[in-house]
C-alpha cells in the first residue's frame, strides 16, 4: 500500500504531499522538499522523528461501477 504525508502536518501551512511506497521513500522526498521549499539546514532526529509519525496510509482508490 502506498504512504502519504501532508507537509503541512511537520510545516504548518504548506499543502504539498508526498506520496511513496515505504516510510523510508516518504521521509527522503519530504526532506528534499524541505531543504527547497523551506529551506531546511540540517536535520534532527526529532525532526526525522516527527515526520515519520506524520505519515500516513494512503486511502484506497475507489473506482466508479
């Protein structure tokens, strides 16, 4: 199943989402975004911490009968 996170949920206010197959994947788009969007130094492990909680599974797609 695929992981999603919602920047927003580690940097309030933004709406960019990652989408990717493990926590792993997730965790190293999010930072990338982090370092260029939000300019991002380097990274803690509290921050790593809190971004892996953050992420979620993602919801089925549900498909028109």
């Amino acid at each position: 199943m695929t992981k999603v996170l919602d920047c927003g949920s580690v940097f309030p206010g933004c709406d960019y989402q990652v989408h990717g197959p493990t926590d792993a994947e997730v965790i190293v788009k999010e930072l990338d975004h982090a370092h260029s969007a939000h300019e991002l130094g380097p990274v803690s492990v509290a921050l790593r911490e809190r971004i892996r909680g953050a992420i979620r599974e993602a919801e089925p797609v549900k498909r028109a009968s």
